[in-house]
C-alpha cells in the first residue's frame, strides 16, 4: 500500500506493517512508564498526607524548630560525653588494670605457704611488686617499683613468676619452680 505522506517525508520503502508495529511498541513503553509515574505520584501523596496529618504550617515549622533545637543539642552532648570518655581514658590508664599473685613457703619448715608475692601494673606495666615473707618470728614485707615490665632490683623467682602474671606472660621457669612455690591458674 502506498501512502502520498510517507512518499513525502521520504519513507515511502517503509513496510507499513513494521510502521505500525514500532508504533504499538513504543506505546506500550510510554503506557508502561505513564503507569510507574502515577504509581510513584499516589505513593508520594499517601506519604504527603500521613506527614501533614493533623498539623498545620505553624505546627510543622514549630515542631522542625523543636527538631533543629534537639539536633543541638544532642551535638553539644556527644561533644562533652566524648571529652569525658577521653577524661576517663587517661584516669584509666594509670590505674592498676593487671595483678600477679604467688602464694609460697618461704622456708620449707614453715608449711602452709603464707608468704606471697602480690604484683600491680598499670595498662604500660609499671607499678609495684609487693612482698611479704612469712616465718616464726614475724611476718615481713617489702616492695619494688616496677617499669614497663621490668625492675632496676633483681626479682626472686616467685616475684619474676607474680610480674609475668601480671603482664600475662609464659615463663619457662614456672614449670622448674621448686617445691615450696604456689603459682595461680590463670
């Protein structure tokens, strides 16, 4: 079938059949795209009026002033909450976080393991080694600073074994302790 307008505009070759087969799909497309766009356009209004249910431009410009206030002060809040965990953190650091304790018999005679080694360190393993050996005479106690894990003064075996349980570490001479020393399960 020949058609004058098609000659005119130059597709006059063109099957009209494919013609009007273009045209149905592309109108399907526009049908289809029409339909999402009322689809979104409903949804947008149905959220439109569950957001101004009730209220007013007053209202609604009131309660974003209440918002914005809120926002500021939740801000200023997180700032200060943020500045005392900082506060806290340098607190904590220098408190005693790590303890070693060895109970032992000083003197084989004695018995009963009274004596003890009892170790506190900080979060950098300084701190002090507190000793206190027990005999039939009296009961006497000393202390030692320790620093980042270590001592200026030579440790006995029961207070090198007290400092490497504070500091959570394995000694290979816990397992040659001799028989007067008691060392804590971890």
């Amino acid at each position: 079938m020949e058609s004058a307008f098609l000659n005119k505009i130059g597709l006059g070759n063109v099957d009209i059949g494919h013609l009007f087969l273009i045209l149905f799909i592309l109108l399907i497309i526009l049908i289809i795209g029409v339909g999402y766009i009322i689809y979104e356009n409903i949804r947008f209004r149905i959220a439109y009026k569950k957001f101004m249910k009730g209220s007013t431009a007053d209202s609604l410009e009131e309660k974003i002033f209440q918002m914005c206030e809120e926002q500021d002060s939740l801000r200023k809040l997180g700032i200060k909450h943020s500045r005392e965990i900082k506060e806290l953190y340098a607190k904590h650091q220098s408190a005693f976080q790590k303890v070693g304790l060895v109970k032992y018999d000083a003197f084989k005679e004695m018995g009963g393991k009274l004596s003890f080694c009892l170790v506190l360190l900080d979060e950098n393993d300084t701190g002090i080694l507190i000793n206190s050996i027990h005999n039939t005479s009296g009961c006497f106690c000393y202390s030692k600073k320790i620093k980042n894990g270590k001592c200026d003064i030579v440790l006995g075996e029961e207070e090198q074994l007290a400092v490497d349980k504070a500091t959570r570490r394995k000694m290979k001479i816990a397992k040659a302790l001799p028989d007067n020393v008691e060392s804590d399960k971890d």
